[in-house]
C-alpha cells in the first residue's frame, strides 16, 4: 500500500526523494520503497528528519504505532469540535480563513451567514488577491410541497 501522507509531505513541501533520502541518511530506494510500497523505516531512521518536515513520525507512519499511539495521533488531527455551526463562536471563522495560506474551501449545506458577513468577504477577497485559492459551495434547501 502506498504512503500517500508521505508523498504528499513531499511535494507540499517541494522536496524529492533524494533530499529525503539525504536527510534521512538513507539509499533513495529506501525511500521509493516507502512511499510506493508503504514499507516502513527501520527503528531510529524515521525519527531522524520527520519534524523538519514539520510533522511527526506518527503523522507519516500511523501504522508503526501500538493503539494508544494511533488514538493520539488521529485526534491530533482535529483542532476542535461543535456539536452545531450556531456554537461555533464568530471570530473562529475569522481566525479559519486569515490563516490560509494557499486554499480556503468551504462547502457547507447551511451556511449563508458566511456570504453574507463582510468581514469573511474581506477575507476571502484578500486572500484571493495574494493568490491563495478560494472556493465556496453553498448548498440551498428548497421545500417540497
């Protein structure tokens, strides 16, 4: 099974295998064999150059990890969570978007409120002037009589 978490990493962060095989201080079809066939690092080498990728082991090789390690690093993943988009508090979204830093997509069912806040507008019209990519899907209800 390929590590596509690993050769994403890669091209995100505009590195090729031989930069990673230097830093990792390995041969390059060690590292071809870990992104095409999912192989995984012998003990001590993946720990060598995964956070200056700015990522952890555990992000790029899940499956190394006893259970208790997988459950960290899966929830590690998810920044916060509300049981409804009306407790998410305003500034959150804010906060969401000002961040981006090449993509902002939204695709939501029930969320207009953003369309219509100047502040998200703003956002999303400097962001797309810097040349991040802004993509936007509202879904509308329609009553069935």
């Amino acid at each position: 099974m390929r590590n596509e978490r690993l050769r994403a990493l890669l091209l995100e962060r505009g590195k090729t295998p031989d930069q990673l095989a230097e830093a990792a201080q390995v041969d390059a079809k060690t590292v071809e064999r870990w992104i095409t066939r999912g192989r995984l690092p012998y003990v001590g080498t993946g720990s060598r150059w995964p956070l200056s990728l700015g990522v952890d082991e555990g992000y790029i090789w899940p499956d190394a990890l006893g259970k208790d390690e997988i459950a960290a690093v899966s929830e590690s993943e998810i920044v916060a969570v509300w049981p409804h988009r009306s407790e998410v508090p305003r500034d959150t979204w804010g906060h969401l978007f000002s961040d981006a830093e090449r993509e902002i997509g939204v695709l939501v069912y029930a969320g207009l409120f953003l369309s219509e806040d100047a502040g998200v507008q703003k956002i999303f019209k400097d962001k797309a002037s810097s040349g991040v990519r802004v993509r936007i899907l509202l879904g509308i209800r329609t009553a069935r009589w």
